[in-house]
C-alpha cells in the first residue's frame, strides 16, 4: 500500500486547476510548472498518463476521510490500547512510534 500525503497531493491538483485555467495565455515558466505538477502527481499515484493520474488523484482525495485525533494527541493516559499495547485514537487509527497508521 502506498503512503500518500494527502494535503500535497490536494495542493498538486489545486495548483494544476490554476494553471490549466490560466492557459489560455500560456508562457514557457506556466507551461514547465504544470509539466512539474503532473509529473508529480503521476509519481504519487503511480500512473504515467498525467490525465489518468489526475482524476485518480480527484478519487482518492473524494474518498480520504480524515483521522481523528494528532499524532500528539493520541495515545495519552487513559486511551484504550491494542492487544500489543500500543494507544489507539478515537477513530480506530493505531499510533506506533509517532506514525498514525489506519487498522
């Protein structure tokens, strides 16, 4: 399973709406940067096709939920803990070693 950023990759479309918008005047600086942004997202999502990569992209952040709950703020006195031990957040994510993972 991958490990997305989901904030950069929402950044990455962001910005590659902006600068699809703003191309009906397109310079050479514009043209370079929205090359960058796709070739980004295509390394994120693991596709070539800078198009596929973007409305998979557009999926996958429809579908992220947000965690419950801060790497600092979960695991404190008082949290219930997995059979191993470790402290589990209110929405069921595990936090080992400072890295909150989903169950």
């Amino acid at each position: 399973m991958s490990l997305i950023d989901f904030s950069a990759l929402r950044r990455l479309v962001a910005e590659a709406d902006v600068l699809t918008r703003d191309s009906r005047v397109p310079t050479t600086e514009a043209e370079r940067r929205l090359a960058d942004v796709y070739y980004t997202i295509c390394v994120y999502i693991g596709l070539r096709d800078p198009a596929q990569a973007l409305e998979q992209a557009r999926r996958l952040l429809a579908e992220q939920q947000p965690l419950v709950g801060t790497r600092r703020g979960c695991g404190r006195a008082g949290r219930a803990r997995t059979a191993a031990g470790r402290p589990v957040c209110p929405a069921g994510a595990v936090v080992d070693a400072g890295v909150v993972d989903r169950p």
